[in-house]
C-alpha cells in the first residue's frame, strides 16, 4: 500500500484556499488589475487621461445625464489598437453639452447646456461638419455614473484609468525593492563582520528618516513625474527586506545543507541563490505584500501633497486633493470615491498578506 505525501507547496496552497479573506482579497486584486489593465476599454471616456473637460456640467452628482453633441475633427488619427489599449484615443472630436437643438436651412442650431437654472448661450454649426449630414447621430445622451469631477470630467473613467498607477507602483516599487533588499541582506547575513556592520549602518541611517521625507527628498531630487515618484518609493521600502532577509540567512546559514553545500564545493554565490534563499521566501512574500500596500499609501499621500504623478494624469490621490473641500459643500463623494478605492486595494494586499503568513507558517 504506497501512501503520497504533499509538497510544503501543495500544503501551504491547500491552507491558502481554505482562508475565505484571503482567497477573496486575491480575487479582488487580481480583479483591478485586470480593470488597471484594460481601463480605457471599460472607461466611458476613453480619451487620454479621460480628460474631456466640460465646465458647465462641472461636479453632478451620480446619474448626470445630459445630451452630448460630438462635433467631428478634419484631423484624421492614426493610432493603432496597442496604443489605444495603453495610453488611449487621441480624441480630435469637441464635445459640447446641449440643453436642446433645432436645424434651420442646413445649420444646426443649439443651446450650451447650463447649470443652476440658467439659460445657456445658443450657437449654430452647419451640417456640413457632419458625414452626410447625419447629424442625430452624433447628438447622444450620455449618463455619468459617478458624476463628474469639479472640471467636467467623467469621474467613473478618472477613478478606472486612476487605478493604473496605485497598481503598477505597487509593482514596480516592490520589484526595486526585493533587488536591493535581497542583495544587501543577503550579503550581510551571509558574510557577517565588517561588510554586516556596514551594511547595517546604512540601513539603521535609513530607517531613522522618515519614509514621507525621504521619499519627498527623493522625488524632488529626480523631478516631479510618473516614474520619479516609482523610483523614490522603491528606494524606500528596501531596508525592510534587506532585515528580514539578513536575519533569515544568519539562521539558515548555520543548517546541515548550508555545510554540506560548502563541503560539495560550491561557491557562496550558488549556495545563497541556489539553497539559502529559496528556503526563506515565506517572509520575504509577506513583506513584499505589505510593502506592496505601504506603496499604494505613499503614493496617494505624495500625490496629495502635488509632488506625485502630475495632471492630467488621474491618480487617485490626486482626486482626493482636489475635491476634499467638496467634503463641507455637500458633495462628498467626490472624495470618498477614490478614497474607499484606495482602503479596499489596501486592505485587500493587507488580507492577503496575512493569509500567506498563516498559510507559508510550518509551524502550525
């Protein structure tokens, strides 16, 4: 009677799967990316940035509608579908809200839509602007979800297009940290002494500042912009990775198949990469998860503060920072919205990281 025994892998996704918060939060997250990843073909304004402004609709409230007249552009683009899926359509067509419309000898005749009970300013546009004059069918109602931001804006496209850099400097910022953590980690713990004593030194000087301060310092070292503010987070969130992995591999550098390793003959390279740290990868995934929240966090907060990603780009932080005072005026959703999306991707990386904790614990 032969008897199978699982791997510490089959095991550890065995108890992973079994934790409901965790399955659930891995779901979500695997969710907005996928949302972060094709944003401009959900969004309702796929333009660049969805940054179509229209100030006579400025900040409506959820289920705005209102009738949009779409007047076409002689200027032809050329764009292809991988640029429209990455950075959207240069959309060449103005867009204008209309109250109503009537057509007199050829010409269109229309009224700018108004708020506050006014009356807009009528204009008229020949219908020769329009492929064969078919002009109803660029005169469309189009309803605003979330409303619009205090510019116009489609708020539900800003907040889909918005996840895209809470995501990907998640990502990124992590990846830039493993790098260094695991290599000056891994060379402290491993080699001890002088090259420790060194090492540590630079991590206790880095710990000692602020995260928020250094990564401002950072950012306004590099410049304002998109990838500065990846760069400077990720410079940031080293030294926690680089301790938890020097503390391992003083532990697992004294085991019976570190020795043998050495008796076999194998350089310290081989055996750091090789044997050491694939025993020790439980911490370093749940601090990468963690990590991976703090990211999202800094992010915002920098964002808030104007030195994050720069406009037109939607961030969710930068959301916040514009439309916080519409929190006393009666309309505070224009800030609560990014601001439960920025909690629930949070603590969905928080959920999940202390599920693998519990799942990647031989202990229990």
């Amino acid at each position: 009677m032969s008897k199978t025994s699982d791997s510490l892998t089959q095991l550890a996704l065995r108890k992973f799967k079994k934790n409901f918060w965790g399955v659930l939060s891995f779901w979500l997250i695997v969710s907005i990316g996928l949302v972060s990843l094709f944003a401009y073909v959900i969004a309702p304004d796929d333009s660049q940035n969805a940054n179509q402004m229209h100030l006579s609709i400025h900040s409506q409230r959820p289920g705005f509608k209102v009738q949009m007249l779409y007047v076409p552009s002689e200027i032809e683009s050329n764009q292809n579908i991988f640029s429209k899926l990455l950075f959207g359509k240069n959309n060449n067509a103005n867009e204008i809200p209309v109250s109503k419309y009537s057509v007199r000898n050829d010409t269109l005749i229309y009224t700018e839509y108004a708020a506050d009970g006014l009356v807009g300013v009528s204009k008229s546009i020949s219908l020769d602007v329009f492929p064969k004059k078919d002009y109803a069918s660029y005169i469309k109602q189009k309803t605003f979800i979330f409303g619009t931001d205090k510019y116009g804006r489609d708020l539900l496209s800003r907040i889909l297009i918005g996840s895209r850099i809470s995501f990907s400097i998640g990502f990124i910022a992590v990846l830039i940290s493993l790098v260094i953590g695991i290599f000056m980690g891994s060379i402290a713990g491993y080699y001890g002494g002088k090259i420790d004593a060194i090492i540590m030194w630079i991590i206790n000087v880095t710990w000692s500042i602020p995260t928020l301060l250094l990564v401002i310092a950072i950012t306004l070292a590099l410049g304002k912009g998109f990838w500065q503010v990846f760069i400077a987070v990720g410079l940031t969130m080293w030294v926690e990775v680089a301790r938890v992995v020097r503390g391992q591999i003083i532990s697992a550098k004294e085991m019976q198949y570190v020795t043998a390793a050495r008796a076999l003959g194998f350089n310290d390279y081989r055996i750091i990469t090789k044997h050491i740290l694939p025993n020790i990868m439980a911490p370093i995934i749940v601090i990468s998860a963690a990590n991976f929240a703090a990211a999202i966090l800094i992010e915002s907060g920098l964002s808030f503060l104007g030195i994050g990603a720069q406009p037109p780009m939607a961030s969710w932080g930068a959301m916040i920072k514009d439309h916080y005072n519409y929190i006393i005026l009666g309309k505070p959703y224009l800030a609560m919205i990014p601001g439960l999306c920025i909690m629930i991707l949070v603590m969905a990386f928080m959920l999940i990281g202390n599920a693998l904790r519990d799942a990647l614990d031989v202990k229990s």
